[in-house]
C-alpha cells in the first residue's frame, strides 16, 4: 500500500538519499530532535501529569488538589 504517488524522478532521488547512510540517519536523528522540541513542554513540564497516592489515582494537571490531600500540612 502506497500513501502517496510520486513521480518516478522523485522516487529514485529517495532512493538515492536513502543510500547515503550519513544523510539519512542525520535526517532522521533531525526529525526525532524537532518532535521532541515540539511535546518537551508537556514532557518537562514542573506539574505532574499523573500521581498514585495511598492506592488513589490522581490528575493534578486537570485539577487541583490541596496539600491536605497528600498528608502536608499547609504553611503558617
């Protein structure tokens, strides 16, 4: 199964960049690099995205929660 049709040039110059394997992998290390600047927002975030506390299961990017509920007493 074919997703796009190229032309018959196009094809053989991917091929041909396919075989330089210094190009392609740098291209794919580049593409990997920029995905993962577009989700490191979300992936280094200082919230956390899911938390396990006393057999619960807690959303604290979706909701807030006071100290109390984690066993923290809240400051003077």
């Amino acid at each position: 199964m074919q997703w796009i049709k190229l032309d018959p040039i196009t094809r053989r110059r991917l091929q041909r960049f396919r075989r330089i394997k210094r190009g392609y992998y740098s291209f794919v290390i580049l593409v990997v690099a920029i995905v993962l600047a577009i989700f490191a927002p979300y992936l280094a975030e200082s919230r956390a995205l899911l938390v396990w506390h006393d057999g619960r299961l807690f959303f604290p990017t979706f909701e807030y929660f006071d100290m109390e509920t984690f066993g923290q007493e809240p400051p003077p």
